[in-house]
C-alpha cells in the first residue's frame, strides 16, 4: 500500500539569464510540460502534489524558500537541463538547508546524460534518468538501503552512484496518464490580450542523426499519440482556460500521414484552439496539403530548424536538409497563411566567418515572419560533444560550466574565437530585424492575436494539387 507524501516538484527559472535585457519580455514561458507528466500518475497514486515553477517567480530563490517553509515536503523534485546546473546548484543547497529531511531527487536532461558527474557534484539522494514519466512514483516505496534501484532510478551515497537498470521506452504514449495541467493556473502564464499558452506532445523521439542534438530522455525511436487523444488533450487545454496550445514534439511531421490524421482530428472537433508548433517541424516533411491542414486545424505559427545557410555546414552537421527544399518549405507555409519561425545556429564546428556570413544573408532571402539566432553549445551525449572531448577541446568541468548566455564557457571551438562568435550572432540579428519590411511583419504577428490568423494566398485550396511535394507522404 502506497503511503501518502507531500511532494515539491521544482522547475529552474528558464527566464532567469533574460531578466533585465530588453528581449526579456518576448519570452514566452509555459507550463512545465515534463513536471505535469511526472506529476499525473504522483496524483492518481494518492500522493500531494503541488508544482512551482520559478519562471513565475522575481526572486527564484526567495519563491523555493517560501514554498518549502509552507509545505514541508517529504519529497523534493528538481529537474533542469545541463547548462542549467549551476543555476540549480544553489536550489539543491537551499533544499538540503531548509527541508533537510525530504528525500531530493533530480531528474531531467541535466542527470540523464551525466548522471555520475551530477552525483558527485551535486549530492542528491536519487536520480531519475531517461524518460522517467513513472519512475518517481514507482521509485518512492523503494528502500534506499537496498543495492537495486528501480529501473530508471539511482541512489547517491555519499556522492556515489548506484545505478538500476535502464527504464524502457513507453511504446503506447496513449498509456500514459493526461499531465497534471490542472496543478498550474492559466491566469500565471497570460501574456496580456493573448491570454495563456500550454504544451501538448503529440510524439516522442527524433529518428534524424543531427550531431548538435542529443536523444537521451526520449531515444531516436518515433511514438506516437493518437490522434483522438491528441484531440482530448487540446479539448481539455482549452477548458482548463488556456487560450492556445503549443506543440512540443521533436518532428511532429515525421510522419506526414499521421501528421494529416491529427489535423483532421482536430478539424473534426471544431478545431478547438489556436497552436504552434514552436520545436520545429522538418523542412523536408511538408507540402502543401499538409500545411493547408494544419492551418484549417488551428495551427497558426511553424518552426523550421534552418540552423546554417551554407550547405557544406548542414552536410557536416548531418541535417539532412538542403537549402533550396528549405526555402521552398517556407513559402509554401506563407501561400498556406501560417506565420513561420526559422531557426538559425551560428558557430557550429564547422563554422566559418564566411559561413556564419552566408547564413545571415542566407536568413534575408527565407520569407519568414521571425528568425532566431542560436549560438552553437556542445551538449553531452550529443556526437559533437564526444568529437570535442577526442580532440581535447572541453574543460575536465565541462558539463557543470555550460551557460546557455556565456559563449564558450568550458569549451573551445575548433577554429572560431568566442567573440567572433558573438559578432556574428549579434550583427545577423540586427541585420535581420533592421530592415523596416521584416521588422513590421514579425511586430504585425507579434501584437495580432494567434485566432486571428492570415488568409491563405487564394489561388490555394486543400486539396489542390501541390506543383512541388518536398517529400512523399509515408
């Protein structure tokens, strides 16, 4: 019999490196999609459950204090990516001071790709690695003196890892419980008149071989939701008073057929919200009945992984695009009326001066409605991390060092400088948004309402014979 425990499950402020410069007020923070889904079977076991998410929060740290001060928590849940550790590190010391009985665990990206170094540097008592929807609540009754941890669970002794077995990957996600959407209140995440934004995972797991992308949570195995549950889950979004959806799936596309299947689902149930797909969706995987579809279901906004403008780089970072299909996807999303984010990486390891160039001039020639500029990090468990490592170019620290706004930090690129870099990135983003015609587009999107979306070029109709498919549907 399981025994009721008042559980904290804490997410890293995501806004915190944003706070104070002027683009901070365009982030746009959700509810933290991981944490519900963690959260929902902790609920349906008969545990107490409240979720804090420190995006919310001025003060992070003042927020944590608080809400163990008023739950006293048996239980304490931290999960954060890998540039993110020194940001939790001090949260992990808050918890140790303040609630020094609840047993902590820390779960994420963060520990599933270094769980050893996380151990050591941080001390929890356990860790959830890899797709750990049901481990905490399956771990909780699991004696921690014992030498077999539960699958997908670890034990920390004294900076030690004990680890169990790997925690298989969920074949049927329909298996899986609704996140606990309703621990979190719509009102925290409105953003004036556009009203509250939630995730929905449609699928899980990216079958493409990107060097810069690591697979460790959810592998390189493609699962699906059906598309009836997808469809319930947008309904209960909306009901819970959201006032749009975003789509938080590695490749919702990969399957084009399947992704057709969705958007009739939801064309089918009065296409219940306005969405987007704000990951990014494949370039190569679209044509024009498919985005006709997704516009007539309420997606308003796509996302495209651009990353370079120059194709010997893509080739190197083994995208599998090429630049010509790119630029055609876009248009065929603005004949679709659907606002477009493209997706840009500069400094990649096989980036140039004059390659970074290419892309900036690259991203003038895309219609699309905004463009964002990345700036290259190696990531453990991703192949360039491993190729940095062989050729002796991270920190022995490297992994607790990463910072998602300090450009090279535990790492060296391989022939750029971090300020050649950061040059690059800052002059492709003014020269993008400078230019008065795609600044008023992407303030136009930005102001107008995700319902009220853009009629579509009216020589277009679903249904209508596409002059140029990317791909064939599969």
């Amino acid at each position: 019999m399981t025994t009721p425990r008042s559980i904290l499950l804490v997410n890293p402020s995501l806004w915190a490196g944003y706070r104070g410069t002027w683009f901070g007020r365009f982030v746009e923070l959700l509810p933290p999609q991981n944490l519900l889904a963690v959260a929902a079977p902790l609920v349906a076991a008969g545990h107490h459950v409240r979720v804090v998410d420190l995006s919310l929060a001025a003060d992070g740290e003042r927020a944590l204090a608080a809400s163990l001060r008023e739950r006293a928590p048996d239980v304490v849940g931290l999960t954060f990516l890998s540039p993110q550790e020194g940001q939790v590190a001090p949260l992990v010391r808050m918890v140790r001071e303040r609630a020094p009985t609840a047993r902590l665990w820390l779960g994420g990206v963060g520990p599933t790709v270094d769980p050893a170094g996380v151990a050591r540097r941080l001390a929890p008592d356990a860790l959830v690695i890899g797709e750990g929807d049901t481990t905490l609540a399956r771990a909780l009754d699991a004696s921690p003196d014992l030498d077999d941890p539960p699958p997908g669970a670890a034990w920390v002794r004294d900076g030690v890892l004990l680890q169990g077995p790997l925690q298989p990957l969920q074949d049927d996600l329909d298996e899986l419980p609704l996140p606990a959407l309703e621990l979190v209140r719509a009102r925290d995440y409105a953003r004036g008149r556009r009203g509250a934004a939630a995730p929905i995972e449609t699928s899980r797991g990216c079958v493409y071989l990107c060097t810069f992308c690591t697979k460790a949570v959810f592998g390189g195995r493609f699962r699906v939701k059906s598309p009836a549950r997808v469809a319930r889950e947008m309904l209960r979004i909306r009901d819970l008073g959201y006032a749009e959806a975003v789509v938080y799936d590695d490749t919702f596309n990969l399957s084009m057929r399947r992704a057709r299947e969705v958007a009739d689902k939801l064309i089918a149930a009065g296409s219940p919200l306005p969405w987007n797909c704000r990951v990014g969706i494949r370039a190569d995987r679209v044509d024009a009945d498919l985005l006709e579809r997704m516009r007539a279901a309420g997606c308003y906004r796509v996302s495209f992984g651009v990353e370079s403008g120059d194709q010997a780089v893509l080739d190197s970072a083994k995208k599998g695009t090429e630049v010509n299909d790119v630029a055609h996807a876009f248009a065929l999303a603005e004949r679709a009326g659907i606002e477009t984010m493209a997706f840009y990486i500069l400094g990649l390891p096989t980036d140039t001066p004059a390659s970074m160039r290419a892309t900036a001039r690259y991203s003038h020639r895309i219609a699309s409605t905004f463009a964002k500029f990345n700036v290259f990090m190696p990531l453990p468990s991703t192949p360039d991390w491993d190729d940095f490592e062989r050729r002796g170019l991270l920190a022995p620290d490297a992994a607790a060092r990463l910072d998602f706004h300090r450009v090279g930090d535990g790492w060296r690129h391989p022939t750029l400088t971090p300020r050649q870099i950061r040059r690059a990135h800052t002059r492709a983003f003014l020269a993008y948004y400078a230019h008065p015609r795609r600044l008023a587009r992407a303030l136009r999107a930005w102001l107008r309402r995700p319902g009220t979306r853009r009629s579509p070029d009216p020589s277009w109709r679903v249904g209508a014979p596409s002059p140029a498919r990317l791909s064939t549907p599969a």
